[in-house]
C-alpha cells in the first residue's frame, strides 16, 4: 500500500499591508509544533519576507537560491529555537515580488520530496492579490484571511475573498479577526464580513478564532520572539493555541482540486485509497 500521509498546508493571507499576518502565520505554525506537529513555514512574501525575523531566526539563503538553482529546499531551509523549518523568502529584492507562475511551480514542487517529513506547512504570502500570491493561495488546501476591524482592512479583505471565490472558484476560507478587543467583538466582525460575502457573492466563508489585542505580542515581536516563546501565559499565546487546536481538529484534506497543489500526488493517492 503506497503511502498517503500527506501534510496539511494552510495559505495565511491579508488584503492588505500591517494588519499582523506575519504575526499569526509564524505563531500558528510555533503553536503547531509545540502541540508535537511536525511544521514548516515557508515565507512566500518574496519581495518583502520577514518571516526569520520575527522567528528570530537568520539564514545565509532564501527562495531565490533555490530559483537560481543555486541552493537546494535542503539547503536554504533552516529550523528555528522554535522547532519549526522556516523556508526564508528574499527581502528588498524588487525583481522577486513578481515572481512568476513556472517560478511558483518550482517552488511548490520542490517539497514534494518532504512530505513524509511534516504535518503541517504554513504558507506566509504576500498581502493583496497579485498573481502569484493567488498561486500560491490555490495551492493550499486552507485559506486563512488576516483581518483587522477597520474599514481599509475589511474592504481589502473583501476583494480578496471575491477573487479566491468568484474568480478562482476557491473553498475553505476562513477569516482570522486580529488585533480585537475581545473574542465576541472578532465573531462579531466575521458575522458582518459573512453576511457581506453570502449577499454579494454568493459564498459563505468560515470562522476559526479571532485573536485579541495584546500588547506582549507587540512586546515579542520587538524581542525577535514569537509570543509562544516569549509570555506563555499571555492572551495572544492563548489565541494563538488555540487557533492550533482548532486547525489540527479541521477535517484532513484528502481531495485534489486539479491545479497545482503541495503535495499533490499524495493528495491524489489518498483520495483513491492507494
């Protein structure tokens, strides 16, 4: 029997800039691994990747390495205090932030050889909806939008959704309320975006958790820290397990969707029993 266990991989996405997708993407995938999941991050914000550094993590190579075919997945890939791999994206490369669609393909592929390698990999990409970062979102079997209750933040948001959904046909989305004043104010806020959604385009999207505002998070990331790491006992560490809990407890996928996906094959042998 061939084997079919293959890795969850969740796209951690935003409308737009400094609403802290970052942030949630580095501390899910830190919350995952201290749950005993085997987790990478792969930082897909290629022109302005900051990944490492809120991980507090440095690596002499990044994605473009890999693109040049100069470094290996291996080799550019570096684990973390943490115990999360972190795949490095290029920082201040302008000729990276518009990468293109065989460039994407090059680097989905290339994880194909660690499948049995990991539970989990956490796709960081880049804010907006420019093509490549649509790629990559498509490629992932979860989709998490990074929101923050602010009229630019939702809007922006909203566009996003609308091109996964309306234009790319898109499912499993799910809305992360960030920085909000209280749990109830976030599922307030993704009742408001869902009405929105289910008026407009005829789709509904999902709800995880929401994470509250927390100035140790700020504190953290200030440390080069991950909250996790750095004030166990705050609300953000609280939020941010429990956005791993909740994730790992979400039904594995195992259906393929016919473009190109991480780990496709595998999600192929699953979904025929192989």
């Amino acid at each position: 029997m061939a084997n079919t266990h293959c890795p969850q991989v969740i796209g951690v996405a935003s409308g737009k800039g400094g609403v802290g997708k970052t942030t949630v993407a580095v501390n899910l995938a830190v919350a995952l691994s201290m749950a005993g999941k085997r987790v990478a991050l792969l930082d897909a914000d290629m022109g302005l990747a900051n990944a490492q550094i809120a991980l507090g993590s440095r690596s002499p190579f990044n994605v473009s390495h890999l693109l040049a075919g100069e470094k290996t997945l291996r080799e550019i890939m570096v684990r973390t205090e943490d115990g999360v791999i972190l795949i490095p994206g290029a920082s201040g490369r302008r000729d990276m932030a518009g990468i293109s669609e065989a460039q994407v393909n090059t680097i989905i592929h290339s994880f194909d050889e660690m499948a049995d390698e990991l539970d989990f990999l956490i796709v960081d990409v880049a804010a907006g909806i420019s093509p490549s970062v649509m790629s990559f979102l498509s490629a992932c079997h979860r989709r998490y939008i990074v929101l923050r209750d602010e009229p630019s933040s939702i809007a922006d948001a909203y566009g996003t959704i609308k091109v996964m959904t309306s234009e790319l046909g898109l499912d499993e989305v799910y809305l992360i309320p960030n920085m909000v004043s209280s749990q109830a104010n976030g599922w307030q806020l993704y009742k408001r975006m869902n009405e929105v959604c289910t008026r407009f385009l005829s789709r509904s999207v999902n709800y995880l958790t929401s994470v509250e505002a927390d100035e140790l998070i700020f504190a953290a990331l200030r440390k080069y820290k991950p909250v996790l790491s750095f004030a166990q006992g705050s609300s953000g560490a609280r939020d941010f397990r429990r956005m791993a809990e909740l994730s790992i407890e979400l039904e594995p996928a195992t259906h393929a969707h016919g473009q190109t996906q991480f780990f496709f094959q595998r999600l192929l042998d699953a979904e025929q029993g192989a």
